[in-house]
C-alpha cells in the first residue's frame, strides 16, 4: 500500500517537473511565515499573500467557467460579490458566526452562478459575456438604491474577523486556496478516470454540436460549471469580507471582473497552474508598486507589462513555461522532462 | 416632463448610436470585442477640452466646423488609408510615422504647445488623433496576436487601461474635474422646453454622421468590401479584397465615430479619467440589445436604453443609481425571449 502510493508518487509528480515545482511552491507557502520571522515587513507580506491565496481561488474559478468550457464571463465579481454581502448582512444583522456565514454565502455565490446561467445559456460566444457583464452591475445599481440596508459606497463593516492573528489568516486562506484548486484541477483532469467533468468541458469547448451529438446534455454540464465555479468564487469573496471586514461595493466592481480575466489570461487559460502563477505575479507586484514611489504609474506599469508579456507569450506565462520544461510523448501522451530524450514508459523518441 | 424627456433621449441615444454602431463594425470585421472603443471617445473629449481652453471661441465655425467634420469624417479615413496602397515595409513604416504622430501629437496637447490651434484644427486634429491611435495601436499589438480572441480581448482592455493612467498622470488633467465650453451658447424653447442650442446640434451631428455611415456602407465599393468582409472574411480575401486593409479602415472609421461622439458631448459631460467606463457598458448592452453586427440594431438599441435610462431617471427617486441597472435589466429580459438580439444576424460557426 505504501509503496505504491510512494511508487504513484515519483511517477505521477516527481517526474513531471511542472508537478514537482508547483508542490515545492506550496511547500515554500507553507513555510513562508517561518522564514520571513526576521524581516520587518512580514506583516504586510503575510497579508499581501493572503489575499493573493483568495484571489488565486477567484481567478481558478473563472478559468474553470470560463477557460474549460469556453463561455467567456465579463461578470465574474457577481459571485464574489454576493458571498461577500451575503455573508457580511447574516453575520452583522442576524449576528451568525463564521463558520455559517462563509458556507452560506458560497451557497450564495451557487445561486448566483445557477440565476446568471437561465438568461445566459441561452447566448453564445459574445453575446454570453456582454450579458454576464450586466449582472453585477444591476446588483451594483440596487445596492447603490437602497443605501440604508446596504451601506451604499461605505459596504457593510464590522464584520466578525478569521483571526487576530495574521499567521493564523493566513493559513486558513492558503488550506482553503490549495484545496479548491486541487478540487478544480482533478474535475477538470481530462485523463482522470474518477470523474467525466474534465474531458467533457473540454469537449464543449472545442466543439459543443459534436459534444452534444455524443450524447452529452451540454446545458447541464455548463450550469454545472457555473455552479462550482460560482460556489468557489463565493468562498473566495465571503472568506475576503471576513479578512478584511468589510463588504463594499468593489466586490462587484467591473474592475474585479476583469481582473480576474487578466489574472488568468495573463498566466495561460484552461490551465489550473496558469491562474495561480498569473496571481502571485501579478497581485503582489500591484502591491509593491502601490507602496513603491512610483506610486502613481502603477497602473501604466502594470497594463505596459500584461501586453507586453502577451505579445511574446500569447498563450500566457504559465504555458509558456511548461511548454519549455515539458515535452509530451508523442505516443502515449506522457508528459517527460525536457531533458529526456525517449520516453520514460515507452521508450518512443521525443523530438 | 414629457418633452424632457423626448429631448434627453434623443441626444443621449443619439450619442450611444454613434458608439455603439462604431464598435459593431469592428466586431464585425474583425471578430474582437474592442474594450478600448470607449477610451478614444474619453481621448477625443480630453484634446477638446485642451484645444478650446486655449482659443476663443467662435460659435458659428465651431457648428460649421462640426458638421463638416462629421459628415467629411468617413471620407477623409477613406482617402487617408485607401489611397495608402501599402506594401509590408510601408506599413513598418507608417507605424513608425504613427508612433512619432502620436507622441508628437500627445505631447502637443498635453503641455500646451499648440497654443496658437485654431478650433477647426483642434476638432480635426482630436478625431484624427483618435484615428491614427487606434490604427497604430490596431497595427503594432493587435494583428500579431488575432488568433488568441481572449489575449485580444486582453490587449484592449489594458489598452484602455493605458489611456486612462495617461490622462490620470498629466498633471493639467489629473484627478480634477474639468468641463469643456460649450460650442455655443443659448436656447430655445421647443414645445414649452427649454433646448439649449448644444443639444441641437449634438442631435443633428449626430444624424448626419449616421447618415453618412450608412451611405458608406451601403452605396460605396468601400462599404461592399466592409460588408463582404464582415460576413465571410476568407471568401472576400479570395475575392481579391485587401481583408487587413479593410481592417484598418474599419478601425479608423469606428474610432473616428467614437471621436465625434466624445467631442459633440464633451461640453455637456464632466470630464474625468474614468468617463468612458459608463457609456463603454451602455454601449456594450446596446449591441447585445440590437443584435451583434446589425447597425440598424445598434441604432434602436441605444434609443431604447436611452429612453430607459432617461425615464428612470426622471421617474424614480433614487434614479441616479438605478438607471444602468434597469438599462442592463431591458436588455437581460430581451434575450431571454429573443437570444440573437432584435435585429440579430446569427453568425455562422467560424469555420476550423
């Protein structure tokens, strides 16, 4: 039993250098508040990539909507937004605890993602993300109305926080971020043999008359997408309200939205990994500008860096990456080391 | 009440028309969602706001000037990108020139250096400036990564992203809020309402421009190639039409609309780095609304929002906040019962 998990281990992770570096990179999460005791600004690093595990969890989210099953979603921030308000009004008017409300509000963030499919499935391509992108702002629209229940610009503040401690938000977000993204990256595992999921969203991708032809009801598998990708989303935005404890308007920005997509895009669409590396770069680096003296430019630097790495790596940075350390098999379609010059189970020459 | 509202609507809806028919050709040309089409609207109301601060104004030429432009506008990106029969090393070229133009002309504005422009200049130059832009920036990102639609996507946004920090970072402009002079000044009173002379000829420009656009497309060899293009671009390229060319022009063309509408506005707007994100999501919904690719449909769509966004307004309390919302709402509830849009063309499946 041991050694075949050991055996499944050095197989299916240690050789793959794409798996190994992305298990010694949550390894170094893990033990960055241990290594970072001595600097000053720990605290302000520890909260930098707490969110940054949160948004992590957000960007996954919208490539797994968006990037596997190919329905392009402007009004991603919808789903983070309601688990944000949801949680935030059931913690401070009912007076509910965290352990309910973060739960409640995913719950929410589903609801949202089911409410957003009935008009949106009906739309294809374009017409698909323009009307995602009217669902926030509607929400936006009402809670901007009806100031006294909402709090209007100011959100709802005051809200019950994770922990006084930092170190101990921190890891809630990371062990809730490792596990959504390991949840994500196994339903949508094309070759995965436990669940479908993965290889038919990436068959109503490519081609959804065909996907349906084999028999697949494609309407239920993308509201499904909605569904998960919603449910996350809303642990990401309720867990977020809860940190920072507030639940403002920008939750549902416009601006959220896109970023997500810039998140993603930015590290490689339809790959888990992408998202993820597309955050810690991106995020922490809009950070350091922010406190940087070049203050103002953040946002010139910041779009001037997103299109010039697009143009070089169109495919985003996080393929771009794996396609230089990985190279499949051309006949048993096992992914080798770059260095290999057969492969490792069939002995077929990589080229 | 009433004829208040027949007002508002007419010029706001006219304004939208302008957008969203301008964004519409792009989507249908070249298949990409122009996140910046908005920001050269914002652009073309900043050069006013700068050209007019420095000159006197003159009402009569200022009207004249504006519906010159406007109706020449379709004409000059014709002549100006048609004429240009580009070979490949001439376009490197021609981006180079641009990007100098550009600097040159960004400059300009911005520090004041062109303190001796004419208004008839400033208009032209704004619109063209707005022109050259987007072809250059069209030229230099967007055709090296077509394949990649979400990437595209991508680049517009952070286009527009761009835009707006370097309207933020000039410190003339910066965080305050600044208000263009209005062309001319007066009114009348129309059925009781008082128009003011602004809005009339924001209505009228905006007809004729419309007018314009669609004897473009439709009597004009220009209009076939455009129209050939949208609807099958491999065939009309085999067909012998220049489909990069057209691509240009079209670009030119929409963000020349996007142009006008910006600078016919801008005296009646605050302007401020962020302007172009209300209408950008009007203009957005306005196309679902019309339908894709349809121009007519553009045009009902953005009266509709209009007359929408206006009656809120007017009617409920806090109408302020709620008239995007109940804008976006019209157009959720229009596709659920009609997908494509009221005017919608179902685009084939792109062809592998």
């Amino acid at each position: 039993m041991f050694r075949r998990l050991l055996k499944d281990f050095q197989g299916d992770v240690v050789a793959i250098p794409g798996r190994l570096i992305a298990l010694i990179f949550f390894l170094l999460l893990f033990l960055f508040p241990l290594y970072t005791q001595p600097i000053a600004i720990q605290p302000f690093l520890l909260r930098v990539l707490t969110f940054a595990n949160l948004f992590v969890i957000f960007a996954v989210s919208w490539d797994f909507i968006s990037g596997y099953t190919g329905q392009i979603n402007f009004g991603h921030a919808l789903f983070f937004g309601v688990a944000a308000y949801t949680s935030a009004l059931l913690n401070r008017d009912l007076g509910w605890q965290l352990w309910a409300t973060i739960p409640i509000g995913a719950l929410a963030g589903v609801l949202a993602g089911v409410l957003m499919c009935l008009p949106a499935l009906r739309l294809r391509g374009p017409y698909l993300s323009l009307v995602t992108l009217a669902f926030p702002l509607i929400l936006l629209g009402v809670i901007f109305a009806f100031t006294d229940f909402t709090g209007g610009e100011l959100g709802i503040s005051g809200l019950d926080r994770i922990s006084e401690s930092k170190t101990v938000c921190f890891y809630a977000s990371l062990v809730v971020m490792i596990a959504s993204v390991f949840i994500m990256w196994k339903l949508t595992d094309a070759k995965s043999s436990l669940v479908r999921t993965g290889i038919i969203f990436h068959a109503i991708r490519e081609d959804e008359i065909a996907a349906r032809a084999s028999g697949i009801n494609t309407v239920r598998y993308k509201i499904l997408a909605f569904a998960v990708g919603g449910f996350f989303a809303g642990i990401a935005g309720a867990m977020y309200a809860h940190i920072l404890r507030i639940a403002g308007p920008f939750t549902l920005d416009v601006a959220l939205s896109f970023q997500a997509i810039i998140w993603v895009v930015f590290g490689g669409i339809v790959s888990i990994y992408g998202p993820v590396l597309g955050v810690y770069i991106l995020y922490p680096l809009m950070e350091f500008l922010k406190t940087g003296e070049i203050y103002e430019w953040r946002f010139l630097i910041f779009a001037a860096i997103v299109i010039l790495m697009l143009l070089y790596m169109p495919e985003g940075i996080g393929v771009w990456i794996r396609d230089k350390i990985e190279r499949q098999c051309p006949r048993c379609k096992l992914s080798n080391v770059w260095w290999r010059r057969t492969c490792r189970a069939c002995d077929t020459p990589l080229y | 009440m009433i004829e208040g509202i027949i007002v508002n609507t007419l010029v706001k809806g006219g304004v939208y028309a302008l957008l969203a028919i301008g964004f519409s050709l792009i989507f249908g040309v070249a298949r990409m969602l122009n996140l910046a089409h908005t920001a050269f609207y914002m652009l073309a109301a900043y050069a006013l706001y700068t050209c007019s601060l420095l000159l006197g104004l003159n009402p009569v030429s200022a009207i004249v000037v504006a519906l010159v432009v406007a109706s020449l506008m379709s004409v000059g990106t014709y002549s100006l990108f048609v004429l240009l029969r580009v070979p490949s090393i001439v376009s490197i070229i021609l981006s180079a020139v641009i990007a100098v133009l550009l600097v040159w002309f960004g400059t300009g504005f911005i520090l004041g250096m062109g303190a001796d422009v004419s208004l008839t200049k400033a208009i032209i130059l704004s619109a063209v400036f707005a022109m050259f832009i987007t072809g250059g920036a069209y030229k230099l990102f967007i055709d090296r990564i077509r394949e990649h639609h979400v990437t595209v996507l991508l680049v517009t946004l952070a286009l527009a992203m761009v835009f707006q920090e370097y309207i933020l970072l000039v410190p003339a402009f910066g965080g305050h809020y600044l208000g263009a002079p209005a062309f001319v000044t007066g009114y009348w009173h129309i059925i009781g309402v008082k128009v003011s002379f602004q809005h009339i000829l924001t209505f009228v420009a905006v007809l004729l421009v419309l007018v314009g656009v669609w004897a473009l497309l439709s009597k004009t060899r220009l209009g076939i190639a455009i129209r050939a293009t949208a609807q099958d671009t491999e065939v009309a390229n085999l067909m012998g039409i220049d489909v990069s060319r057209i691509l240009l022009i079209v670009m030119g063309l929409a963000s020349g609309l996007a142009a006008i509408a910006g600078v016919l506005v801008a005296p009646t707007l605050v302007l401020e780095p962020h302007m172009w994100m209300p209408p950008f999501i009007m203009m957005m919904a306005i196309i679902v609304l019309g339908g894709l690719g349809s121009i007519k449909g553009s045009f009902v769509g953005a009266f509709i929002l209009a007359l929408t966004e206006v009656l809120v307004v007017y009617l409920l309390p806090t109408g302020a906040f709620l008239k995007g919302a109940f804008a976006l709402a019209v157009m959720v509830g229009v596709l659920v019962f009609r997908p494509e849009g009221l005017f919608g063309v179902v685009f084939e499946e792109e062809r592998l």
